[in-house]
C-alpha cells in the first residue's frame, strides 16, 4: 500500500512508521492527487499517530474530514458527527505534526475567516513566510460554519465536481472547540495549497468538519513553526496516470472557500 518517501532536513527512513522528527510536517500523498480523484488508501490512522498528534486530512474515498488533536484521530462524516476509527483505518490525504505551541497569542476578535487568516499571516511575516505552520485555536466560538462531504464511490469524480452536490454544511453560534490549521508557503504549491487550510471539532468532540467561516473574541492561539518536510507518494499505478503538473489552483480555492 505505502509508497516512496521524500524529506528534508532528517536522517534517510526506511519508512513513513519510522519518522521520528518532532520538528516535521509530514504528508500523505498530494493535495493535487485528492484534486483530481485519487481518493484511495496510502496510510492508516495508526501510521499517522506514529508520526504526529495534530492535523488534518481524509478518509479513503474521502470518507469524512480528518481531525488530529492531542494524539486522537477523529472522523468527522457527512452529517458532522464524530467517529473515532481504528488503527486500520485507511487514509486518502493528511498532514500531520507533533505540536510543540512555541508562539502564544490571544486574538481579541476575529470577523471572519479571511480575518483570522490576515492576523495569522502578520505573525507568519514576522517569523518566516517560508517555513511551515501548523495553528490550534481553542475558545467559545461566536459564530461558525463548517462542511463535510459524502464518501465517494469509483469511478471516482475530482473533488471540485464531487462537492457540487456531496457536501452538507452547517452553521452554529456559540460554540467551543478547537480550530486546527495548517500554513504551507508559496512554493508547496504543487504538494498543498498555499496559505491556510482549517479544520473545526467541538469540545466534546461530537461534532466537526472543514472550516468555511468564524467569528470569535478573547480566543487562544498556538503557532509551531516546522521546518523540515516528509511526504510518503504511492506507488500503485493509478498514482502514476495523474498529471500532478497540472493548475488545480481555481479547483482548490473552490473546495477550501465553498
């Protein structure tokens, strides 16, 4: 099932269940793959908590929005709920780190996304736009609206189609929880999407998704910048037929803002 492994910064692996860099992103396959359709299995839940206790991704046949958060994977399905999956559980795409906090700062108030983006990215300036950030953000939410998606079934669409009409959204007030983001600089961008990526579990962690908006005041933000990147690329043949090359950079801010 596993594939090749690219890194930076780290001792050479034999394997993506041997990373033992707590400073690394480490990354299952490519967003632009997902993009185009490849929804099928490259690591296990198990394989990701070997290598990381905060982050974000999906499911094979993009089964629910992944949510890493203090070691424990969640599953948040079509409907938002919450499933907690085995070790076995195969996953399609995801990032994930070890959380190490280094930078510490309250937002006094937050208006929207594109507002919490802009006083994230003042931060990422001042400490390097080029280096990795992963970000949890806990507090009382004023206001919030996240989406899942429908698992899919082959002959697989790509994701920007697939989401026309599988994904389900939801909107609530008042709510606390936990937003777990992402940073990718510039040049990820035929790995990742570039800039910030979210996504939302409520504390009792029953309900969670991909983060579209929020509102908030007096909120905790941790930042741990990572430099150093590992990437596990499937083998199997479908992998190969993709044209990774390809612009997916309107498909991609489709998913992430609609």
């Amino acid at each position: 099932m596993f594939g090749s492994l690219c890194e930076c910064n780290c001792k050479q692996q034999d394997s993506i269940k041997q990373t033992n860099c707590t400073n690394t992103v480490v990354q299952v396959s490519t967003l632009q793959a997902l993009m185009q359709g490849y929804y099928y299995p490259v690591s296990t839940a198990g394989e990701l908590k070997e290598n990381g206790n905060f982050g974000i991704g999906c499911f094979e046949s993009v089964n629910g929005e992944l949510i890493m958060v203090d070691g424990v994977v969640y599953q948040a399905i079509h409907d938002s709920s919450i499933l907690i999956p085995d070790n076995n559980s195969t996953i399609a795409y995801a990032t994930v780190t070890f959380l190490n906090n280094a930078i510490t700062v309250d937002f006094e108030n937050v208006s929207s996304i594109d507002n919490l983006k802009e006083q994230l990215d003042k931060i990422v300036k001042e400490n390097g736009k080029n280096m990795f950030y992963f970000v949890r953000i806990d507090g009382i939410f004023d206001t919030l609206c996240y989406r899942s998606i429908y698992a899919q079934k082959e002959p697989y669409k790509p994701l920007a189609k697939a989401m026309e009409k599988d994904q389900t959204f939801f909107n609530t007030e008042k709510e606390t929880g936990t937003i777990i983001g992402l940073y990718c600089p510039d040049f990820m961008d035929k790995l990742n999407s570039p800039g910030w990526h979210f996504h939302f579990i409520t504390r009792d962690k029953k309900n969670g998704g991909h983060l579209l908006n929020v509102c908030a005041r007096n909120i905790s933000v941790k930042l741990d910048k990572k430099t150093s990147f590992k990437m596990i690329i499937p083998e199997e043949e479908k992998f190969q037929q993709f044209q990774l090359s390809k612009d997916m950079s309107k498909d991609i801010h489709e998913v992430e803002t609609k």
